[in-house]
C-alpha cells in the first residue's frame, strides 16, 4: 500500500510527537510567512517547482505546529508535482510523507518509508541523509529499539559533523541523549552533553537555539531525577532555560518566552523556591495567553494550580486548576488529534490532581450544602474527564452521544458508583437519590493496581484454588464495604459502576464479601461515563434481532462449536435472522447492521479490544470487522434519532492489566452509537455463554426487570450450576451503558 492510499485509510490516528523539541505553536491569526506562501500555492505567482517549494514548505510549518490534517493535503498536492521534476524533489516529498506518517503514529509504515530512503542515499554525504537517519533513529526510539535508534543517531551525527551542519548536530545530540537516558546509558549520556555543551558555543542565538537550548534543559532536569545525578545537571538546565529565554525575548517569540519562563518555574518549583516558582509560572501564562497559546498557557496554569496547593492556597489552587481545563478545552481537540495517549501523559493527570484537592477539601466540610456542591464538583470533574478520554481513545470527538443522563434521573433503588483512584487512596463517591456520599479506602496505588491485576488473574482461569475468593474478599472491603451500610439503609439494588483505570479490567461483580458475590446482592452495570449513557427500557419483545457469528476454526482462531446452538435459540426463540460462518462476510454484515430494521445485533465470534482502537476487531469469515466499520454500519442510526438499543458481543476479550484496552470495551457501545452493549472481558467456553445468553434474553424477555437485573438472574443462574459456579464461566459478562 502506498503512503499516502495508508494516511487516506489511517483517518485521524495519530501518535505521540517526541521530536527532539515538540514545541506546539501558538493559534495566531495567518503569518505574513503563511500567506506568501499561500499565494505561491494558489498560482497567482511562481513556477512549479517554486509551487512544489512552497507546498512543501507550508507542510513543514503545518507540521511544526501539530497541525497533521492540514500538512496532508500539501504534501498530497507536493507528491503529484514531484512527479514532473527532479528526483530530489521526489525522495523530499517521500522524506515529509515518511515523517508524517510517524506523527500519525503509523511507525512499522514510517519505518519502511525511511528505510528505504537510507537504502536510495547509501554513500552519499547530504544533509538529506542526515534527516533521514535522524528521522528514522526517531522512529525506532519510539518503539523501544533504542540500540538501534542510538546506531542511527551515531551515524547521522558523524556525518552531520562532516558537513558542518553544527545546528544539525545538536539536535540529534538531544534526540541521542533521550535514547540513552532511557537505557540507563550513564556513560554515552555524558559524552553527549559534552558534545552538546561544545555545541551551542559555535550556533547562533536564533530561534532555532532557544528551542534546542529548551529541550536539552528538560533532558538535563529528567536525567538528574532518572539517575538522582549531582546539581550540576539541574543548574545547566537553568542557565540554558535563562538563555533561552533572553533569545526569545530579543527576538520577540512570546511562544518560546512562555516555555523557557514555564520550565525555569518548574525547575524552582523541584527546588522548593514556591514563591519563584509561582512568579515565573504566571509570566509563562501571560505570555501564552496574550498570543492565545493555549496549548502551553493550560500547562502552566496548571503548574500555577500545582504549586498554589503546595503553598497551602486552596481556593486559590482550584481556581488555577479549573482556569487550566476551561483553557484546555480550546485545544484539547487537537492535542489529541496531534498525538494518541495524549489523555494519560498530558490530560489525565491535571484532571486527577484537580480531584484529589476537592475531595480533600470536601472532607474538611460539615454536612450541608457547601460539600455537596463540592463534591458534585468533583463528579463534573471525572465526567470530563471520562469524555476526554475516550476521545481520546477513539480520536474522535463525535464519539460522545449529544444527550445523556443527569444525576437526578437515576431512578430510586440505584447507586451510582464513581471510584476515584488517587496515588494514596481509593475514594468513592455514592450517589442516591440525588444526594453524593464520600467514602474513602486508604491504600497506596501500586498496591491497589497489583491486587486488582493479580484477582483478574486468578479469576480468568480456574486453578482448582479459592485464592480469587481471598483476593475477592480484599477488593470487597475496599471498594463496597465502606459504603454498604448505606445501600442497606437506602434499599438499592442496583449498582451502576463509573470505573477508571484497572478497575475497567475486573469484572466488579465477582468480588466477595465472604459469604456471596456482589452480583447475588445487587443488579450491575457499568457505564465510561454517566453524562454518556442515556437510560431507556428495552422491549425484548417489540425488538428485531440480527444475529451473527463464526462457529469454525479461521485463519489461527479456534472454533466456537456453540455458535450454532447461540444462533438457533435467537432465531427460534425471537424471530432473528440470522448469519453463520461463510455467510457472515464483512461486507454482508455491515449491510445488515446498518439496517434500522434491528434493534438489537448480537455477534458470536471472536472479538479482541487492543490499547491502539485501530487493531480492536470482530472476526468475519473473510476479514476482520474494526471499530471504525462498526461506527459506520451501525453508528449513523444515533444521528436519525434510531439508535441501537442493544449490542451483544458474546465472545471478545481483552488483556489482562490493560486499562487503554479494556477503555476501549468500555466505550464500543458508544462506538457503534449503541445505548448499552452486553460484552466479554475474555472468552468463556461455549457451554457457559449458551447457558448465559439464553438466560439473558429470556429474563429480558419477561418483561419484568431491567436489563442490568436480566443479566444478575443469569449469572446468579450459573453460580448456582456446579458446572459453572466458578467466576471465569460467568463474570466477565458485563452490561456497559443504559442499564434499564
């Protein structure tokens, strides 16, 4: 496949932008730079090979500021004038595409591209081979071959020294110096900042330093913290903050001003120097602010909020915090858009400490109307925060249903339930009947993330032991036990669980309060976010039904000699029309769940959510059904005002441990514009899914209970069979989104 037919099918995927200064730039109006450009572009002026220049050249500049999708249309347009001229114009096209298509996160395709590049420039001594190998080093740093990204960096810098491209040569020495400070590499680390040191005596003092000095410093501050290296290190990245920031101010970039005076602020801030540190912040705000860099302006009023909090400044603090995500919110699309993950490096954790100091503050308050506008405060807080996520996620912010739920119309008898996990504690926040309840489980975080991971891996198989019990018994205590008195007190008997992190990995209804499980007490359902879920009964009876699936073993995936029994009962049972093993072809299936003639689709194949949503799929018998496909066979219904009532997944799985994956099963009722989906964290045998499916709908189809109670009686049903009584039959069945 050709790159650019790969950037075409890659859509708005894109990956996490560590070049060796990965300075966004400010959203200013068209520079003088941009609009001459533009005219070249349009034909008013210019040859082609001076059009050719300056589509490249706008890419460039797109490119440096995070903005992908605009880069992509220039370089399309480049790439089919290159064809015209001189093959140096075509191999630096295909150099800008490659790059590209390591921003978008596309690395095994960006790797092939520059290699191939490395091969056409073999022998020769250009300043184009240099980026090339550069590039490329970049390109295995990311995938943690770091021995062979150092090689590369080796060699471009050789040969960048014997061109005299000086500037060149220090840039690569950053880039040289993350990779071996990732491998602990003491020895090379130094030898490169003494190369580097040398260095930036012999460039000039222009913006191009100030960004290099900017990056080096913030290599030097993560070096002495990594290898706890003497203050030496910490006192050239100051120096080399101060420097930088004098070249921006000659020079008059407000944008790297905002940087190098933000990170000297964190260097104080490291040193205790708050009221430093707090006046250096607030120069680094003002500065992004009054060119609205809103993309550095929230990180430093974080840091603001950040520090305020360490001076003891509460009010103050979570006015700092707040105005950093109102900030956020204007850039937060394309920060995402410029890099997957972005949610837990540059996101996540504003919104987690933001949290942690209302819930501290909240516990401080009398009972009353101030702490419950507290602590609704904080549930706004984390349902943002869950929205961010998936889109983050999903790379897209049509992910997210225009209506949704409000605590108010959860109806009486369900608690909604929001585990907060924060680096010392658990809390909990319970709401019923409108009123939110605090509870809190002291633990440290690595201990709870270990105990969770360890009851998933002693729940998934059955090792003829009763330690998931024990484990069981531990989370029970932590999660539920603070608050049971109160679901007693208030007769509720259904839980809607809001979880976050490796709580998404664990089925919540197998833990065990020593005599039962959780999900012989009480209904649950589990939900990415309430402000997602819009609740609505179903009508089993009043629903059509499409039912699909693969019973034989395909392309290295085992058989599911179950699925024919699955189907037929669906079929004889509740009339649904159904598709088996060759008939049950992508196209095909699309067409049919496209169709607004079904209200509920269920699928009997193999399904697999990954940390990257682009490899999540469900097994067709002549390709693979993606997330993507999903949204667009199924999805447009929710924008007609039709959408899906029920998706069943009978069949998928996710690994264990990871949370980025398990989002992803979180979110595929919100994916394929579904109100709530019935899935599976991992395979079961296909005695115990025939078991539970068929009790499911029949439950549901009786009419007298929600779908959240129709699942509980199911899985009650199989607790109660020798045969499948053991958590790994029946608990990683969960019920994600409308619960009624």
């Amino acid at each position: 496949m050709g790159l650019l037919q790969w950037i075409a099918r890659a859509g708005r995927y894109v990956a996490v932008l560590v070049l060796f200064c990965s300075l966004p730039f400010a959203y200013a109006a068209e520079s003088p730079r941009e609009q001459a450009l533009q005219e070249i572009i349009s034909g008013k002026s210019g040859s082609t090979s001076e059009r050719f220049g300056a589509l490249t050249q706008l890419a460039e500049l797109y490119r440096s500021q995070g903005f992908k999708r605009r880069a992509l249309p220039l370089l399309e347009e480049a790439e089919t004038l290159s064809r015209g001229l001189h093959e140096t114009h075509q191999r630096r096209v295909r150099f800008l595409l490659g790059s590209l298509l390591y921003d978008m996160g596309a690395y095994a395709e960006a790797q092939d591209a520059l290699e191939s590049l490395m091969q056409e420039t073999a022998g020769e001594d250009s300043l184009e081979r240099v980026q090339i190998l550069n590039e490329l080093g970049m390109v295995f740093g990311l995938v943690a071959n770091h021995r062979r990204a150092v090689e590369l960096f080796d060699e471009s810098v050789a040969l960048a020294f014997g061109l005299g491209a000086r500037t060149m040569q220090a840039r690569i020495n950053v880039n040289l110096m993350k990779s071996v400070l990732t491998m602990g590499n003491v020895e090379r680390l130094s030898e490169a900042s003494v190369r580097l040191e040398s260095l930036l005596t012999e460039i000039p003092n222009d913006i191009e330093k100030a960004e290099i000095l900017i990056a080096v410093a913030n290599e030097y501050r993560r070096a002495f913290w990594y290898f706890n290296l003497n203050k030496q290190w910490m006192l050239n990245a100051h120096n080399h903050l101060q420097d930088a920031g004098r070249i921006a101010r000659q020079n008059g970039d407000l944008r790297l001003l905002s940087y190098a005076r933000g990170y000297l602020g964190r260097l104080y801030e490291d040193d205790k120097a708050l009221d430093t540190a707090l006046s250096l912040s607030r120069e680094a705000a003002f500065h992004a602010n009054s060119i609205q860099a809103y993309e550095s302006a929230y990180l430093w009023e974080w840091q603001i909020g950040r520090i305020q909090k360490k001076l003891g400044n509460t009010t103050k603090s979570v006015e700092s915090y707040e105005q950093a995500i109102a900030t956020l919110e204007h850039v937060r699309q394309d920060l995402i858009d410029g890099s997957p993950y972005t949610f837990h490096q540059k996101i996540q954790p504003l919104f987690s400490e933001l949290s942690d100091t209302l819930l501290t503050s909240a516990r401080a308050l009398p009972e009353g109307g101030a702490k419950q506008g507290r602590l609704a405060q904080v549930q706004e807080i984390l349902e943002q925060a869950k929205s961010a996520e998936l889109q983050d996620y999903f790379q897209n912010e049509c992910v997210l249903p225009e209506t949704s739920v409000e605590l108010g119309q959860v109806e009486s008898g369900t608690a909604t339930v929001y585990p907060v996990i924060l680096p010392d504690r658990l809390e909990i926040l319970v709401s019923i009947d409108g009123k939110i309840h605090q509870f809190v489980s002291r633990i440290d975080v690595v201990e709870f993330n270990s105990l969770v991971n360890e009851f998933r891996d002693n729940l998934q198989i059955d090792y003829g032991d009763d330690d998931y019990l024990l484990i069981g018994q531990d989370l029970y205590q932590l999660v539920i036990e603070p608050f049971e008195e109160l679901l007693v007190e208030q007769d509720v008997s259904t839980l809607l669980f809001v979880p976050e992190g490796v709580l998404r990995t664990v089925p919540i209804s197998a833990l065990h309060d020593g005599d039962q499980y959780l999900i012989e007490k009480y209904a649950i359902a589990t939900t990415p976010g309430l402000k997602l879920t819009l609740p609505t009964p179903l009508e089993l009876s009043e629903s059509a039904v499409f039912a699909g699936g693969i019973s034989e073993s395909l392309r290295g995936f085992s058989g599911l000699p179950g699925v024919p029994i699955e189907l037929q009962n669906l079929q004889s049972k509740y009339g649904a029309s159904v598709l088996r093993d060759s008939a049950f072809s992508t196209d095909v299936v699309q067409e049919q769940m496209s169709s607004d003639a079904y209200s509920i689709v269920h699928i009997a194949t193999h399904g697999h959510f990954d940390s990257n949503p682009q490899k999540s799929f469900l097994l067709t018998y002549d390709d693979k059904l993606t997330m993507n496909m999903l949204e667009r066979s199924i999805g447009y219904r929710k924008y007609l005002g039709d959408p899906l009532e029920l998706l069943v997944l009978s069949a998928c799985e996710t690994a264990a441990g990871d949370n980025r994956a398990a989002l992803g099963l979180a979110g595929v009722a919100l994916k394929a514009g579904a109100r709530s989906a019935v899935a599976t964290l991992w395979q079961i045998s296909d005695a115990a899914t025939v078991r539970l499916i068929d009790a499911f709908y029949e439950n549901s189809a009786a009419g007298r209970s929600t779908k959240a109670v129709a699942l509980q009686q199911a899985q009650v049903t199989l607790i109660d069979d020798d045969m499948f009584s053991h958590p790994s039959d029946w608990a990683p069945f969960l019920l994600i989104g409308n619960w009624l």
